[in-house]
C-alpha cells in the first residue's frame, strides 16, 4: 500500500483518527515543512525489524506493570 503523506501539526491535532487508520493497516510519511521526518505504520506491518519475545497480556489480561515484573526477577 502506498504511503500517504501527513503534516506533523495534523498528525498532533488528529492523532485518534491516525491512530485508527494506522491500525487498519495504513502508514504515513510525516513531514514538517515539506521535509520528512519519519514514516508511522502498524507494528504489525511485517517488515522483519520486531521480534515478539514475550507477551505480558498472556499472563494477565492488561499486562502487568514493570515494578511487578521486576520484583519478581
């Protein structure tokens, strides 16, 4: 899918909006003053860079806080 291009200041002002379109699969390039500064897509866009090593949610539904975690190591 081609990436759209969307202005930082839009991008701060709408982010539910990006934030929804981003996870239905559609990615940006974000510009300030005509210059891009980063692409945003969905982590699940696989593109080899993640690596799921351990999902906390699977432990307890919402995850668990990092004090936890650490107190338990």
């Amino acid at each position: 899918m081609e990436n759209a291009i969307v202005g930082l200041k839009e991008l701060r002002e709408n982010m539910e909006k990006y934030a929804s379109l981003i996870k239905r699969g559609r990615s940006f390039i974000v510009v300030k003053r005509s210059k891009p500064l980063f692409k945003i897509s969905s982590v699940d866009e696989d593109d080899g860079l993640w690596e799921t090593v351990i999902d906390f949610t699977r432990l307890r539904k919402g995850g668990i806080s990092a004090e936890e975690l650490l107190s338990r190591l």
